[in-house]
C-alpha cells in the first residue's frame, strides 16, 4: 500500500468483488492489476465459488490487508456468488460491469 493515501480498512471508500471458480491461471494477474491501483482506499472481496484447481492455495498467500476471501462449500455460479454480497444496505451494485463501468479521476 501507498503510505501517502490513507486508506481506512475498516470503512474503505469502494469494495471490489471478484467471484472465480478455477482460474487460478489469471487470479495473480487480475489480483495484481487491482493492487497497483493509484486509488487506494478500497477491499477486493473475491469469491472462490467451490474451485477445485490451485485457486484455494494462491488465495491463501495473500497477505494484503484490503483482501478478503470468502469460500463456498459448493459451486453457486457467478451470479449467486456475486450477488450474495450486496443484500446490505448503502450497497451499490453494477451486474454487468465486467471492465466496462468506469469512474472518471480523481475519485
């Protein structure tokens, strides 16, 4: 992390979800690209939806605060492991974003 951008762990300002299930071979480069962001002040959560390749192993290396791991017991898809996260208040969910959705700095 970026010592001069205060990022607040408990509260950050965006939260980046990201569902795989056995893509192991782009998980270090998506995760990468997301943590060389000059935007700091956010929490990747990604969704390891039952994989059954090295996607568990890698997941379990990350030492990077802003990551949270969640794992489901069996394979539910994209769309229910996506959406299981934005059942809360204040959140705000874009479905189809997939890289096409972006904000325009600063934020």
């Amino acid at each position: 992390m970026d010592a001069g951008i205060p990022v607040d762990l408990d509260h950050p300002k965006v939260s980046v979800v990201m569902a795989t299930h056995n893509d192991s071979c782009y998980l270090p480069a998506a995760i990468n690209s997301l943590l060389k962001q000059t935007f700091q002040d956010f929490e990747v959560i990604i969704v390891n939806d039952a994989s059954t390749d090295e996607t568990a192993g890698l997941l379990a290396k990350l030492e990077d605060p802003r990551i949270k791991v969640i794992t489901n017991p069996q394979n539910l898809g994209l769309t229910k492991s996506s959406m299981s996260l934005w059942n809360t208040p204040g959140s705000i969910y874009c479905p189809d974003g997939r890289g096409r959705y972006f904000l325009a700095p600063p934020i």
